[in-house]
C-alpha cells in the first residue's frame, strides 16, 4: 500500500460561467497522491486551492479532465453514486465548523454513519469512542455551538473519521482558529498520518504547516506551479499586506 | 438512511424552533377542525332529517299509493298478483276515508281522516302510540293528539270511552251488494268504537283503526299497501318494483326521498367544507412559508449534509417527511378537536332537550370514514406544501449551500 495512488486527476479544467464573462478556475491540473500521503495544497488566494479539492472529493464537477479515486472515475458516477461514494471513502474537514443544529454533538458526529444506512446505536457507540479519542466526550450531549472553535474543529475531525475512510480532505481546517488551537489541529493530522497510515489532503494559506508535508502542491493562477519559491513568496506579500492592513 | 432516523431528523429540525413549530401545528389543526366542525353539523342535520324520515326497516318496504288504486278498485286479487312477485314477503293493506264522529253522548261531532290497517302497516309505518295502545281488535281505535289539542281535552281521559264514527265511504270501496243508490258515489255507513290510545299529531284528527274495523262499515277495498321485500339491496327492490308495475300499479319508494334529502344535503355538505377548505388554505400558506424560510435557514446544513454524502432522494424525503409531520400531527389534533367541539354540542343540546322532555338531539355527526378522509386529505395537503421546498433543497449546489450566509 506504499506507493499506491489512492488520488489521480489527470489535466483537470473548471471553467466557471460568471455570465458577462468566464473564469478559469484551473487549468490542466494533474497530481496524483498516494496511500501514505498528507499532502498539502497551497498557495495564494484564487490560484484554485479549494477548487481542486472539492473537484478532487466529487463536489465541483470539472469542465475537462478526469479525477479517478483507487480507480473509479469520479465523474463517471451519477450524482447519487457520487454522493454514496463521497460519504463512503472521503472525510471532509470545513474551514468553518458545520452542523446540524437540531442535533447534540454525538449525533452530529454520528453523522456520516448515520446517513449511510449505519444502526443509530452503534453509530452512536461509535461516534463516544471517536469523541473520546479528541478528548470532548464531556460535551456529547452538548449543542457544538455551545463549544469553543477548537474543540468544534477536533469534533469535526472526529466526524470526517468515524466511518474510517480512505482519504481525509480539510480545506483550511486552522483558518479560524487561534494559533494554539490551530497547532492541536494540526498536531491531530499529523499523528493521523503517520501513526494511523491515513491518507490527508489538506489545503492551507499556511507555510509554516509545509515540513509536515510529504506531498506539496503549490498553485498559482489555477494551475501547479513549478516554482514553490515564487508561490511562497506571494503568500508571504499577501500576509504581510494583511498585516500592513491590520497596523494601520 | 433509515426511515427511523429520517423520522427523528425531521422532528428534531421541525422542534428546534418550538414557537414557530407551535404555531404552524395550530394553523393546520384550526384548518381542519373547521372543515370536520362544519361538514360534520351537514352529516348531522342530514342524520336528523332521514332519522325522522324513516325507520330501518322503511328500506325494504314499497309503497302502492292510493291513486292508481283507487283507480283499479284494487281488492284480495291483486295483493295475491303482488305476493307472487319475486322477493315479496308480506303485502299489506290499509284504507283510508273521511268521515265524522263524536265522543258517545257528546252533541258535537268533528271531521276526522280515518286510517284502517293491518298492525304491519302501522309497524311498517312506524306508528305507535304516546298513550295507550294501538288499536287491536275491530271495536278498538287510537285517535290522533289533533283532537284532544283541538278540543282542549286531556289525551289521557279520552281512553276508555266510546266514539261513534260515520264514515264516507266511497262507493267503489263496498261490494255491489252494498251499492243502494249507483248515482251516489259515497255510502255513509256507521259503527262504534271503544278509544285504545292516542298517536302522535297527525296534522288533522285522524282515527287509526285496525283493519278488521272496518268490516262493520262493509270496506272491501284498499286505498295503499306496503310491499315487504327480503333485502334493501338497491337492485332487489328495483326488481320487486318492476313486478308491482308490470301487474299496472304504480310505486314510491323511500329510498327516492332519501336519495333526494342526500342530494340537498351533499351540497349542503359541500359548501360547508369548502368554508373550512378556506382556513386550512389559509394554514397550508402558513405551513408552505415555514417550510420555505426553514429552508433559507438550514441551506449551510443542506451544504454540508450534501457535502457528508446525503443524497438527493434523502433530502427529498427529510423536507416531505417535516411537512407530513406537521399537516399529520396538525389533521389528527384538528379532526379531535372539531368531532370534540361538535361532541360537546351534541352534549349541550341533548342536556337541554332532557330538560325540556323531549328525545335527546344530535346535529354533529362525524362519520368514520369521513375522519378517515380528511386524515388523508391533510396529508396529501402536507405533501403539496412540502414539494416546492423539498424539490429547492434537492436541486441547491452543495458549494453554494456551504457558502451561504
């Protein structure tokens, strides 16, 4: 399982329609990640981080290309086939925490399982040992809006985990957390990978996360780039433009 | 997805906001309750009026009227004709003539309709008495309350005493044997009689007698009968019509008023319902708007349910299982609180009626299967109000519900 190609998308386009114009989102993308992978997507904003994930997870329909996950083409799949295939090989980790609102944590958690068909009380069961594994058990029967936006990341982590799938996506899962909470995140993916073999992709704005990477993707103007040092250097303009912003 | 976490998702959406739950449920509980309230006072008053129409057993009898009788100087051969018509069981016969009387010893005398006939036909009729009995024997007759009331006379002290009756009795209606005169188309003829009972009003003093009465006035013929056939079956007594028709008489049957009093009453009926349609109308709009701004509300959840695998028909039948929810729960509370509202005016009037000593009154009826009906009814309402929501959940982009705000 070493070196097996769990995610190949192969000259991926997307062109959104704005009306009065278009905009190439990405332009003949191609990577390939593998089974031991945490791969980090970055790069400046608008260069199609997030386009590529939710094209890589079966939410963004490309215009050309295809994305075939452990040999099934994604886009070969109808929208419910995807749908299914989505809830059962890709967790999903949300820049900002979603939830039901209806429903406490555990069976916010419980959720994906659930949605599977999963009996209530086992998922249930299931989604105790995943909450105890990141510590929040205590707030099972809590409302997740009633928890701090660290611990709602780790739940969500929890949730995109307790049906045990193939490839854990989390599109800036520390975008708005404090730098304490973000390393805890981070902490968490990190021992995920390399300890439980799970196979990341994450997409952040943030270098300093980039050593934790065996797989980096910079991307620029809707495509890879194939200078990381230039990549880096523009989100590094782009922070110190924000903070030149927030001093003043 | 299980349809009992798909059960439990739904409630749980629709009771995370209470009030608006509350008041949603209210709206459609009021909606039905009225259509149950108002249809229900149509089947009542319908029940009231046939009720008074008719007895149970009125369904299986035919009627011969008089007038083609009269005609055919109808006697012991045609009821024989008419017993040999397929499904006939009993023919019986009664007379009616004019006449006057007066209490024995009395000078006044008063115009009186009498009726002579079998004690089926009176059964068949469903005349009893209010006191007494009815009339037996051939020296025995009932009077009817019109008399006592007309003459300012206790009913009860007109049983036991003895009436002389002059009958006019049209010729046609005696033997040849009797018919003195053939230029006179009435006989008087004369008998007394012992009072056995009063019967309710008649609208005129009317006297009941039986049948075997009329022997000391010399009657040989008859003016209606009633028919008894073995079934009500609508087909049977068309066919035992047909025979009495064949033989040249002509028929009435009870079930023609009834059909007739079922007709004004199903437009009644309907014009009362289509004032309650009105309010749950008005309460499916209700529901319809809750539904959509719950939507707006939840389009992240929608998001991330859809972006968590949810599929399409699954998101389908969470916003068509929240709707039936509401328009169930709304259709079940509004059909118990409309057959209570009626229920405890039937109570009120019934009180009212025991008080003032008259039969108990029911104008709320609400049949079964018009409860039934309606329960339906609300949930194909709940299925219409929840479709355009269902269908805006299904068709919304999962990234664009996620980037909602």
């Amino acid at each position: 399982m070493t070196h097996e190609t769990v995610i190949k998308i192969d000259r991926v386009s997307k062109e959104f329609d704005l009306g009065l114009s278009k905009y190439q989102a990405l332009r003949e993308v191609s990577v390939e990640i593998e089974a031991t992978d945490f791969a980090i997507i970055y790069g400046p904003s608008g260069c199609g981080k997030s386009t590529l994930l939710n094209t890589m997870t079966g939410l963004e329909e490309p215009t050309a290309g295809s994305v075939n996950v452990r040999g099934t083409n994604l886009y070969s799949l109808s929208e419910n086939e995807r749908s299914q295939f989505r809830a059962a090989k890709f967790g999903i980790v949300f820049q900002q925490p979603l939830w039901v609102k209806a429903f406490d944590l555990i069976h916010n958690v419980a959720l994906p399982l659930l949605l599977n068909g999963a009996n209530e009380q086992k998922a249930i069961q299931k989604a105790a040992e995943a909450l105890e594994e990141v510590d929040l058990l205590k707030f099972s029967k809590h409302k997740p809006a009633e928890m701090s936006g660290g611990q709602q990341q780790k739940a969500g982590l929890a949730r995109a985990l307790i049906h045990n799938p193939w490839i854990l996506v989390a599109d800036e899962p520390t975008g708005n957390l404090d730098t304490h909470s973000a390393d805890e995140v981070m902490g968490l993916l990190n021992k995920l990978n390399k300890y439980h073999r799970r196979t990341i992709v994450m997409v952040t704005h943030n270098l300093a996360y980039l050593p934790m990477a065996s797989k980096k993707i910079a991307m620029r103007d809707g495509t890879t780039a194939e200078n990381a040092l230039d990549v880096n250097k523009l989100i590094r303009n782009e922070y110190q433009t924000v903070l030149g912003k927030e001093a003043k | 997805m299980k349809l009992k976490f798909l059960l439990k998702f739904a409630i749980l959406n629709f009771w995370s906001h209470k009030m608006r739950a509350i008041l949603t449920v209210a709206a459609v509980t009021i909606g039905v309750a009225a259509i149950i309230f108002l249809v229900s006072l149509g089947f009542g008053l319908e029940h009231l009026v046939t009720q008074q129409v008719v007895n149970f057993e009125a369904f299986s009898i035919v009627d011969v009227p008089s007038a083609s009788l009269k005609t055919l100087g109808v006697g012991q051969s045609i009821i024989d004709k008419i017993k040999a018509v397929p499904h006939v069981v009993e023919v019986e016969p009664a007379v009616s003539f004019a006449g006057r009387f007066k209490v024995t010893g009395s000078d006044n005398s008063t115009e009186v309709v009498a009726n002579a006939a079998t004690q089926r036909y009176y059964e068949f009729s469903s005349l009893a008495t209010e006191n007494g009995a009815m009339p037996q024997g051939e020296n025995e007759v009932a009077i009817s309350a019109d008399y006592p009331k007309l003459v300012n006379l206790d009913e009860k002290s007109l049983i036991g005493k003895s009436i002389d009756l002059e009958a006019i009795i049209p010729q046609e209606y005696l033997p040849r044997d009797e018919i003195v005169d053939p230029d006179k188309k009435v006989a008087l003829e004369t008998g007394s009689y012992k009072v056995v009972g009063i019967v309710p009003s008649q609208n005129t003093p009317t006297i009941i007698m039986n049948l075997s009465g009329t022997k000391k006035l010399k009657v040989i013929q008859y003016t209606s009968l009633k028919v008894k056939s073995d079934s009500s079956d609508t087909t049977v007594i068309q066919e035992v019509r047909k025979g009495i028709e064949n033989i040249g008489m002509s028929t009435e049957y009870v079930g023609d008023t009834i059909a007739q009093i079922t007709q004004v009453f199903s437009v009644f009926r309907v014009i009362l319902g289509l004032f309650g349609l009105i309010a749950l109308i008005v309460a499916a709009i209700g529901t319809f708007n809750t539904l959509t701004i719950s939507l707006l509300e939840r389009l992240r959840e929608i998001g991330l349910l859809k972006a968590l695998g949810m599929t399409s028909p699954n998101i389908y039948r969470l916003f068509i299982t929240e709707s039936l929810f509401i328009s169930f729960s709304g259709g079940i509370l509004g059909i118990i609180l409309g057959t209570g509202v009626g229920q405890a005016i039937n109570y009120v009037l019934s009180y009212m009626a025991r008080q003032a000593h008259v039969d108990k009154v029911a104008i709320f009826t609400t049949p079964i299967t018009f409860g039934i009906g309606v329960a339906i009814f609300s949930l194909l309402v709940g299925f219409l109000t929840g479709w355009y929501p269902a269908r805006r959940a299904v068709r919304t982009n999962a990234l664009d519900a996620l980037r909602y705000e």
